[in-house]
C-alpha cells in the first residue's frame, strides 16, 4: 500500500529520511517496521517567518517496496525513413520539438548555427579570457542555446502541469536527477545541463533523426505563400516544413524575415543590471538568521516586483551561489547573464534587476518600426561597451553608490571573469531606465533591511530578458499567418521565456505540424 502525507518539517528534519520515515510513522499511526520506505515527492521551503519550515509531502510504502523507475520513459521510435520536418535551432524549444516529432514518427533535421556544447564551452572561456566574441559560438549560440550554459532553474508560471512533467520526465530520462520532479523550484545546474543536451542529441540520431553544427540558416526558401525549406551558409539546402527556433539573440534572422516582407511585430521586453551580493548576505537577510544558510537549507533565492511610475520592476533569474557571466552574441556589445552551478556553491548570489519597457516608450527608434527595441538593445549594448573596458570588461558600480548618483571609488571582487570597472552607470543609463531601477531598488531596500548595501554591485547592462520581436502565428494552427509550413516557436518567437516553456512550445509546434501534416496527406 503506498500513502501520501504532507508535512511541516524543520530543516534538519527534512534532511534525513530517516527522521521522516519516523515522523510518518507517528503521523499515521502506521506501524515504524511496516514502513519499507518514504519519499518526499514535492519540497518547498517557507522562509517568511523566523522559524523556517520545509513543506514535504512525502510518500509512504507500508509492505510494499518502493518502486525503482521515478519517471515514465518514453520509446522513441526510427524515423530515418519517415517524412522529414526542419527544425533551425537546438536550443530548449528546437531539441524537445525534435524528440515529439521522433515520437509522432517524423524525421527532425536540426539545423543549428553554433558548434555542438562540448566545443562551445572553448569558446566561452575565450570570451572570459581573450574577450574575443565568437558570434556563432557563444553563451547564446550553439548546442543548448542558451539554455546550455544557463542556471537550469526549471521552474515556469506555466499551470499547465501535465506538459511541464512531461518536459521533466523528458530531462529525467536523459540523465537528469529525479529530484527535479520533487522540488518545487527545480534546478539542474549548468554543470551537468551540457551531459543531458548531449545525450538529447544521441537519442535524435539514434531514432534516425539528423543534427548539423556549424550550420546556419540563412533564408527561408518561399514560393506561393508556402515555405519549402531553408538554404544555409554550407550551402546545403535543406528541403521540408520548418520550425523556427532560434531563440532571443539572432538578430540576423530578425532582420532576414523583415527582409523577406515575413510578418513580425515589435514587442515589449525588460532592460537593467544584474545585481550581485555576497551569498551569506542573502541567506542572513532571507532565512532571518545571521548564521545564514546554516548546515541544512540550500543557498537562498529571493524574487521582487515594484511599480514605478506605470512599469514594472522586477528582478529575473536570479542565481543563488552563482556567477555573472558574458553573454554577448556580437562585437562590441557588453551583456550579462547569470547562472550557478547544480551545489550553488559560488560566494555570490545574483539576480537581474530590469525595468519593463514598450516600443512606444522610445519613439525615437519609431523609425525602426517591428524592429525598434532590437535596435534599442543593440544601442544599449554598445553603451555597456563604451562604459566598460571596450571589451568584455563591463560597467560597474557599487549599489548604494547607484542609488544615491555617486560614482564609486573601489569595487569589490565579484564572480564576472572578464572584469568589471568602475562607471557611473546612473548618469549613461537612458534615464526612463535608471530611475525606475533606482526606485524601485530603493522600495526592495525598504522591505529587505540589509539588502541596499555597497557590498553589493550593479552590473550592465541585463538586456536579453526575451525577444524584442514577435513572429506571428496563428493561435491554434501555429503556423505564421501568410506562410504555410513555417511555424515560428520559443522565445526568439516570442512565445516563451526560460527552458522550460521553450520546450514546451517546441512539444506543441511540433504537435500542430504533425497534426497539419497528416491532415494534408
Ligand atoms: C546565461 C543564461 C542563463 C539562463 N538561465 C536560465 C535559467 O536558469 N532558467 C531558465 O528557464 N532560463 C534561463 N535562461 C533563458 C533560457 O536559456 C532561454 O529562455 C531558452 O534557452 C530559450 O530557448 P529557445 O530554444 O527558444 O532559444 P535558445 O536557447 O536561444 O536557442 C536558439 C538556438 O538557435 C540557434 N540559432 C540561432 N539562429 C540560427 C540560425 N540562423 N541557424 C541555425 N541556428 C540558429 C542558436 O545558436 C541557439 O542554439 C538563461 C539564459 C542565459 C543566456
């Protein structure tokens, strides 16, 4: 008999199974030796009070024994024989619309622009090192995309649960760690995120599917409002329906599709700094204790959003026990991002800190029309560059030096390799930005005593919080409105934002193809 209880543990508790196995027992009235086993199958932690709990519902195997498979593995059949579909990117949406095609027993060939996420990583670490800008080979290019490289928090506003297990099981059983499906805030680290992509890949091969690095899809080839394929900088020209998943960097493509007259949209998006304090400070401020963390609670998260003046702001992704990294697809651009390994071990914890802004809030870039936020990236971009060292090097300021419009004088170590120096990022930011960021840090402040510190630093600029495009589509058959054939999926799209809805869209567009294609024949 298996039986599920929920309960309210200390965090000590909560680390040995043993004590809950006891705790069980006591709860139930189930006799201690007839308990084979327990499993926590969801975990929470509430840190708002000074006691902090952990939330468990843990599964209880009275005379029974607990089951070895923790996730449903799926058979992916050989498709090398079956229809082929083109799918242009092998970050999240790309590598999970590639394995649902395999499942409805099409053929995926992956197109994908970077190198596969072994090699990148030699590339990344130039970028750090060297400074030098791979711009098909980077943090945002290449196998994984940027998903590869990231922080792994899987975790998503989606309520859709079933699709969201789906993905989960789908990581699970590519060598993930099945805590991922207990956890309320899941998290893979990005240290073992590049054994996972690359095991995704083997099964697409394996099933008879194709993936082709250092390949980059150049045009969409178009004839009678249907799309027939794509051509590529290889010159090999790959022929079939097309799924485009080339996520929130490839300006290019922006600009290839609104050369091609293919319809897209301006969209709003969020621009700031990434924020970085020492890890301990967090952990003390938000588990309410100057011990911190302690022996038994992982390194502590925190999220925010304020109003400010008729926008939001609103931290984003945040990284505890993580680093700042580089993550610039192009020359002369300074951009940050940050992830953390699976132990979250780093001394810092950081987070982004953006402001929410629209196409009409910079009518100067009006001229641009669908593509006037990219440009407004780029141009911020080039700021953080002028502002930094020129190179990866980027601006950086101590917090309440920021706060208070005062230049600072040192910085304090930070985990960003390439290198920070000081600016004064409250004068060069465009103000509509860095006034909301300082208002709206300073309301943070004021609820999270300790937080505004100048132990802590501002770095610039957090500009690839999601696409500044949207390519349009139809809501229930996903394909682009004017072009059959083509579906336009994940967050280059603009129909995601994290791992986590990127392959879940990339499930679903692969789902309307099939659907579409067996319509067809
Ligand atoms: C440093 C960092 C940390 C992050 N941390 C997290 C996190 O912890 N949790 C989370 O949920 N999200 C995180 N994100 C965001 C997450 O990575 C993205 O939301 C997700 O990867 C989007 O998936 P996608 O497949 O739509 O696009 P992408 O991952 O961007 O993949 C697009 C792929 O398309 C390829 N491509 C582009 N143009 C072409 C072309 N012309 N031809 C062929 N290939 C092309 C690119 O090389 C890339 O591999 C992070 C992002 C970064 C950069």
């Amino acid at each position: 008999m298996q039986k599920d209880i929920d309960l309210r543990l200390s965090p000590q508790q909560a680390s040995d199974l043993d004590t809950i196995k006891t705790i069980f027992s006591a709860e139930t009235g189930i006799l201690y030796k007839d308990i084979e086993s327990v499993r926590i199958i969801r975990r929470s932690i509430d840190a708002r009070q000074r006691n902090i709990i952990v939330n468990v519902r843990v599964r209880g195997y009275i005379n029974e024994q607990e089951p070895q498979i923790k996730y449903s593995s799926i058979e992916y059949p050989d498709v090398s024989n079956a229809k082929q579909v083109i799918v242009v990117g092998a970050g999240p949406a790309g590598l999970f619309a590639a394995l649902r095609l395999i499942e409805l027993g099409l053929k995926p060939i992956v197109v994908e622009r970077g190198k596969n996420v072994r090699e990148r990583k030699h590339d990344t670490s130039m970028m750090s090192k060297e400074h030098i800008v791979n711009p098909e080979s980077n943090y945002c290019f290449g196998e994984g995309g940027a998903g590869a490289f990231s922080d792994g928090k899987l975790y998503t506003r989606s309520k859709k649960r079933g699709n969201v297990e789906k993905i989960l099981n789908v990581f699970c059983q590519h060598g993930a760690n099945t805590d991922i499906l207990v956890d309320a805030h899941p998290h893979i680290g990005t240290d073992k995120l590049p054994g996972i992509i690359e095991k995704m890949r083997m099964q697409i091969i394996a099933s008879g599917g194709e993936v082709h690095f250092n390949t980059r899809m150049d045009s969409l080839v178009i004839d009678d409002g249907k799309v027939k394929g794509i051509t590529t900088n290889t010159q090999q020209e790959f022929d079939g329906a097309v799924i485009l998943a080339t996520g929130h960097s490839a300006r290019d493509v922006y600009r290839m599709l609104h050369k091609q007259n293919i319809r897209i949209e301006a969209k709003g998006l969020a621009i700031g700094v990434r924020i970085e304090h020492p890890a301990h400070l967090i952990d003390q401020i938000q588990y309410h204790s100057e011990e911190g963390r302690g022996k038994y609670l992982p390194a502590a998260e925190y999220s925010f959003v304020e109003q400010v003046n008729g926008r939001g702001v609103y931290s984003f992704c945040m990284c505890p026990g993580g680093i700042i990294v580089p993550s610039a697809s192009g020359e002369e651009q300074v951009v940050v991002n940050g992830m953390s390994p699976s132990n979250r071990g780093s001394k810092w914890s950081n987070s982004g800190v953006v402001v929410e802004i629209h196409p009409e809030d910079f009518p100067e870039y009006s001229e641009y029309g669908e593509l006037s936020l990219l440009h407004f990236q780029e141009y911020i971009e080039k700021l953080a560059w002028i502002h930094g060292g020129k190179s990866q090097i980027a601006p950086a300021q101590r917090l309440y030096d920021f706060i208070n419009n005062k230049k600072s004088s040192n910085l304090p170590p930070t985990s960003y390799t390439p290198g920070i120096v000081s600016s004064s990022l409250h004068e060069w930011m465009p103000l509509f930005i860095s006034s909301r960021l300082q208002e709206g840090l300073k309301a943070v402040g004021k609820k999270n005593r300790g937080y505004l510190t100048n132990d802590a630093l501002i770095i610039g600029v957090e500009s690839r919080t999601s696409s500044p495009v949207r390519v349009v589509r139809e809501r229930e058959s996903l394909q682009h409105p004017d072009i059959e054939g083509l579906y336009p999926c994940g967050e280059g799209a603009g129909y995601a934002g994290g791992i986590v809805s990127a392959a879940m869209d990339g499930e679903r567009c692969a789902e309307a193809l099939a659907f579409w294609l067996q319509a067809k024949s």
